[in-house]
C-alpha cells in the first residue's frame, strides 16, 4: 500500500480533532500485548529480532562502537552490550546497542517511516526488558508496536520530513522507541501519552551526517531518547500531553506537509510485516541499482570490457543521500552508489563486511569504471522510493535496461528466515564463534516461548572474555 493509499483512507486533516494523535496511539498502545499479535506479526518480530541480534554483533567491532562501549559501559549493570564483554544501564546499554547496530548500515527499513525501525526500537525494548526480566511474548509486542507507531508517522510527516535533512530512524525513531519501551514497561494511556511527548522533544538528526559515525549515533540516541521517556513517564514525569500534533508540536514542527490521521493499526496487517531486510551492506537506496546491475550482467554474461557506459536511474531525492563522489572510507563506500555500482559490474561482494573499507574506496580498477557510471535523477513516484532502473550501452552497440525494487516486502517467510539466518551466520561467526551464533539464531527464532531474555542475551554476549 501507498503513501497515498493511506492517506485516501484517511479523514482530511481539519476533521481530525486537534492534539488527539498522542492520546489515540498511546490508548492503543496501552491496551496492546502478546494477544494483540497476529501469527503473522509474531514471525515478522522474530525476524526483525534475529536481523536485529546479528547486525549488533557484527558492529560491536567497528570503532565507533569500541568507543560508545569504552564511555558507557561497565563490568556490572543489567543490561548486556553484546559482544564486548561490557555491561551497562538501561538507556546507556539503548545508546550504545542502537549505535552498534546501526553501525553497518546493514540493518532492516520501512519505507513507510523513511528509516530504520528496529535499530531504534528494540535496543529500548531489549534494555527495559532486561532489567525487569520481562517473557519473550512481551518483547515480541513491544517490538510490533514500536514499528506500528514508526510506520504510522512516517506516512503522516510525509516524504519532506526525510527530504528536507531530517534522518527519520533519529526523529520518528524516538517516538517509536519509547512506544515499544512503554509497552514492556506497561505503561498506562496517560502515561503512554507523556512518553510519547517526551521522546518527541528529544528527537533529532541531520542528513549530513551520513557516511559519518555520526548517523549510527542517530539510531543510539533515538532508542536511548525512547526508552528514557518510557522510564520517566513511567515514574510520573509529565510533558505537554498532545506534544506529537499540537502548534508547534513534533509534527508541525519536523515537517511543513505534517497532516495527522486518525490512528487505526490494522491487526491483519502491522507495520512490522513491511519490513525490508539488507542483503548488501550498504544503503538501502543503493540496492536496487546492485541488484539490476547485476542482472544484466548475470543474463547477458558480460565482462566489464564488454560494457562502454552505465547510466543509473533513480528518485532525484535518493541522490542527496547515496551519491558521495569520490569515497575515501568504508562508511563512504556504503553512501556512493556509482562507485557501488561499479563494484557490482566487477563482481566485488556487496553483502561481505570486508569489502567496505579504504582499499575498495581506493581501488583502481572500481575507479576506472565509476567512469563509465552516470546518474539521472527523476521525479519519485509514489511508493517507487527504493525503485531504480539500470541502462547499460555494450562495446557493441546494444542497448540493455534492468530494474528493480526492493521496496516490496519479501512475500516467502521460509525463504526469508532462511535467508536471514545465513546472513547472521556469515556476519556473526567471526566475532562470538560458531557456537554462540548457533544458539542466538535458535533463542531469537524462539524468544516467544521463552521466559525472559536471559538465553538470548548469553548467546549475543558471546563467550567469556
């Protein structure tokens, strides 16, 4: 479904009675739990969990990481920072978990919110549970509700919130994250509706920072902001009840096109089933481009030699997020989606973690054919934000055309365990063994039957240090 879809379903704005947004979301949410879940909602929180669990553990050995961990954590605490053999408090163990997983840039989106849902809301949701050893079911719910909030947002702040500089996983993030927090928490609907104000106060995050270690903070913050504002609420801390759609408020004030709607999660269908999972570790706006691009080379069996020009195709607001120039770094590689391009023409590996790093940046042969690489923005069209389209021109005069979008939630659930079950392998084996992977994989696919997250967070911490 469209952003325009949704909105169609929606009554115009000057019927919506004002400041009602918060109370309706935190009403909902206050009454929602384990029994609210659909099966299928279940499966897709498990898979969001297990992508979650992996791309953590993978980032808990990028710098940036070894830094948060180094200011925050400490040999005792309730909560785990996986894979460092640190400890930390509740919103502490949020920052640092949110910016470890973020720190790939190879975790889960929804194109509904323009960002990042599970980065921002289940290192809150993990952390509040941790503490109070809340049952899988619940982290399940939390996890569900935090996407339902995020999705919902997102269509309502529309495509200029995100296009106009603000990272959407920082600012729609924290809201998110203190709705899933404060469903663990069970908070009650005054209080929902505080930390729901409160989180919106907090929020923020630039655009210009991606490439930088700045945007996995964004996550960080946006899941330390959440579950603080769940905390406080919880403890009778009070903010501006209306605060996400008031004058002023978080919505009119992140976006001019903000237009709320009557809040109605549909329980045959939550927002977390919209999930759009990585497989290349690089922006998600770059990943249709690799995968026509590989197509075409892939159906036609060309060699790079073969090919006299590549013209790349996609949302003109794409272009300001994933079109760095000349990448010096990793981090830049993921956000140059020529040089990304290139890289696939010449059958580099896009989802292997090694490959993002100054020697691909600097690679000459990857240069030489960024040459050959044009870019051609066009107008977005509704629901085609990650579409992208590929032309190829061979030495022979022929004219080839691929493309693809990745927006499209993966219908196969099987295929798709199965698939993220082999991407945590290959990314987490290297940092906990073989083993520790093995039993986070089992305890994330069955946190709904399990009593507390104890099993989990063993297996994710990895072995003794």
């Amino acid at each position: 479904m469209t952003h325009s879809d949704i909105l169609a379903d929606r009554p115009p704005a000057s019927q919506v009675p004002p400041q009602a947004l918060g109370a309706a979301m935190a009403a909902w949410l206050a009454d929602f739990g384990p029994a609210g879940m659909s099966g299928a909602a279940a499966l897709w929180a498990r898979h969001c969990l297990l992508d979650w669990c992996a791309v953590t553990v993978a980032g808990a050995t990028e710098p940036l990481s070894a830094i948060l961990a180094g200011e925050f954590g400490r040999d005792d605490g309730p909560c785990t920072l996986p894979a460092t053999g640190r400890r930390a408090a509740p919103v502490d163990a949020a920052l640092v978990n949110g910016a470890m997983s973020h720190a790939l840039d190879f975790d889960d989106v929804n194109a509904h919110m323009h960002g990042h849902p599970s980065v921002a809301v289940i290192p809150a949701v993990l952390a509040a549970a941790e503490e109070a050893g809340a049952p899988g079911p619940l982290v399940l719910a939390g996890i569900v509700a935090g996407h339902e909030i995020a999705g919902a947002l997102g269509v309502m702040m529309g495509d200029e919130h995100y296009d106009h500089g603000f990272h959407a996983t920082a600012t729609i993030g924290s809201v998110a994250a203190a709705a899933g927090a404060g469903v663990v928490l069970g908070l009650d609907a005054l209080q929902m509706e505080h930390a729901l104000s409160l989180a919106g106060t907090q929020a923020a995050g630039l655009k210009s920072m991606f490439g930088t270690m700045a945007k996995p903070l964004h996550a960080g913050k946006a899941a330390s902001n959440g579950l603080l504002a769940a905390k406080l609420a919880g403890a009778g801390f009070e903010a501006r009840l209306g605060g996400l759609d008031c004058p002023q408020g978080f919505g009119p004030t992140l976006s001019p096109a903000f237009r709320p709607g009557a809040f109605a999660p549909d329980p045959e269908h939550m927002e977390v089933q919209n999930t759009l999972f990585k497989y290349h570790a690089a922006c998600y706006l770059t990943h249709s481009v690799i995968e026509s691009t590989r197509a075409l080379v892939a159906e036609h069996g060309l060699a790079p030699g073969d090919i006299a020009a590549l013209t790349i195709h996609i949302p003109a607001a794409s272009c300001k997020v994933c079109d760095i120039q000349r990448p010096e770094t990793g981090l830049d590689v993921k956000f140059s989606i020529r040089h990304l391009a290139a890289m696939a023409v010449l059958g580099r590996d896009t989802a292997d973690l090694d490959t993002y790093c100054e020697a691909t940046a600097a690679d000459a042969g990857v240069w030489a054919f960024r040459d050959k690489v044009a870019l051609e923005g066009h107008p977005s069209v509704d629901g085609q934000r990650h579409a992208a389209s590929v032309e190829m021109v061979t030495m022979d005069g022929r004219a080839l055309r691929y493309a693809t979008n990745v927006g499209i939630p993966l219908a196969d659930t099987a295929l798709q365990e199965r698939k993220l079950t082999a991407k945590a392998r290959a990314i987490c084996t290297g940092a906990i063994g073989a083993g520790a992977t093995g039993a986070m994989i089992d305890a994330a696919l069955g946190v709904d039957e399990a009593a507390d997250l104890s099993a989990l967070m063993t297996a994710m911490a990895g072995p003794a240090q």
